[in-house]
C-alpha cells in the first residue's frame, strides 16, 4: 500500500475541502515563503483535517466560528465559507454559526462574519470543475 507524504495528504484534503481556492492562497506564497505554504499544507490538511474524529462538515463549522470569533481574519473567513459551503453546509447554518458567535466574541466580531458571509454568498456560484481542481 502506497504511504502519502504528509505534503500529498494534506494537498488531497485541501482540494476536496476547497478546490482550487485553496492552491491559489499556495500560490500566492511560492514567491515569498515556499516553505511557509508546504507547511500550510502539511499541518493543518494533512495532519489535522485528515483526521477521523470529525467530518468536514464539523471540521468547517468549528473553522468558521474561531475565524468569526477571532475578528481580524476577513480573508481567511472568507476562503473557509466558501469551503463550508462546498462541503455541504448551508447558508443558515453559517448565517446561525456567525451570530452563537456574537455572544462569546462580540457584536462587531458577529457583525464581520455576517459581512464576509454576504460577501461570499453574493459571489458567483463556482462549478462543480472548480470546487474539484
């Protein structure tokens, strides 16, 4: 049987998470920090994510409440409601997600997560191709 490297493992979880999304923000790194993407993919896709105790689902629902929570990571919120959505969480429950948040994180935090969730869901809908690229 085949071991995949952590690299391979983690780049598998994060195409089937996020399509191509997710290797644009690689991408974006390959000029400044190569190192820093590799372990972007090998930490958080190919040891966490891969792991068994939770679905994806779960995995993007407890994303989007820390990223909402923490209040200063538009971006990546943004990038995780996408993947929500691709791996089958709907709009209300990201809509419900964002607002349990304004009472452990605050208002202006909840009022953020429902700004970048309007944003992504006015978005055009990506294709099936793309969520899988």
């Amino acid at each position: 049987m085949h071991h995949r490297t952590r690299y391979e493992q983690g780049l598998a979880k994060l195409r089937e998470i996020d399509g191509e999304a997710g290797e644009q923000v690689i991408d974006s790194l390959a000029g400044i920090a190569p190192d820093f993407a590799r372990y972007l993919i090998e930490f958080p896709f190919g040891d966490i994510y891969s792991r068994p105790g939770l679905d994806l689902r779960s995995r993007e629902i407890a994303v989007v409440a820390a990223l909402t929570a923490m209040g200063n990571a538009a971006p990546q919120l943004k990038v995780h409601l996408q993947a929500a959505l691709n791996v089958g969480v709907t709009r209300e429950e990201i809509v419900e997600v964002i607002m349990q948040m304004a009472v452990y994180a605050g208002f202006p935090a909840a009022l953020n997560g429902l700004a970048a969730a309007r944003e992504v869901f006015a978005a055009p809908p990506r294709s099936t191709a793309q969520a899988a690229a």
